[in-house]
C-alpha cells in the first residue's frame, strides 16, 4: 500500500512538526509541512498531496482564501481540504458539520481522530 501523501498548512511550525513526526511514525503517511499560507497554493502545487489539512486563521491570507485558491486550480480542484481549526469546539467539530462547505476537525486534535478523519477522505 502506497503511502497517502499530507499537506498540513498552518503558521504554528511547532504544531505542523508535531502532526508530521506522529502521522509519519505510523508508517501510512508522507507529510509536508507548510508554514507559511501565501506560499499554501505552489506547496500544493509542487507536492501533489492526497488530503489537505488547512488551518483558518494564518497571518497574511486566511485559510478559506487558500482553500478558494486550490478549488481555482484546474489540477488541485479535487483534492480534499480539511479545515484545522481552534476557532470550533470539540463538540461542534464531532457534529460533523461543514465549515464552507469544507469538512473542519477541532484543535486541539488526537492522532486517532486525525487518522479517522484522513481515512474517512482520501
């Protein structure tokens, strides 16, 4: 089984380091880290990821502008975005509900529901 390659955007370079070292020791996944959401599209670009973990709120431009900006993009369109967000509650995210139209999941955030919701969308 190849494994299912992660694009985790989010200006905290200490969270995406964290969710990168814990998904990666699993064995299942590759994850590349983007810190920095202006350069969120080319990284996309660039690494081809199965599944995007897109944090809202990021200095400069804000998760929904990156996810706008993806959708725009003819080879990106259809890869799945995930919001990462602490602007949610547990409980709201557990409602499964949809944060403009994108799936969101709560920060903080275990590794089994991370894994959960990646396999539930790619």
């Amino acid at each position: 089984m190849n494994p299912k390659r992660i694009l985790i955007v989010d200006d905290e370079s200490g969270f995406t380091q964290l969710v990168k070292l814990n998904l990666e020791q699993t064995g299942r996944f590759i994850v590349k880290e983007e810190n920095d959401g202006e350069k969120a599209h080319a990284t996309a670009r660039e690494f081809r990821p199965d599944l995007i973990l897109l944090d809202i709120v990021m200095p400069k431009i804000d998760g929904g502008d990156v996810a706008a900006l993806i959708r725009e993009d003819f080879e990106l369109k259809k890869t799945p975005i995930v919001f990462l967000t602490a602007l949610v509650t547990n409980k709201e995210a557990s409602s499964n509900g949809l944060m403009g139209g994108f799936p969101f999941l709560a920060k903080p955030i275990s590794l089994e529901k991370l894994i959960e919701c990646i396999d539930k969308f790619c």
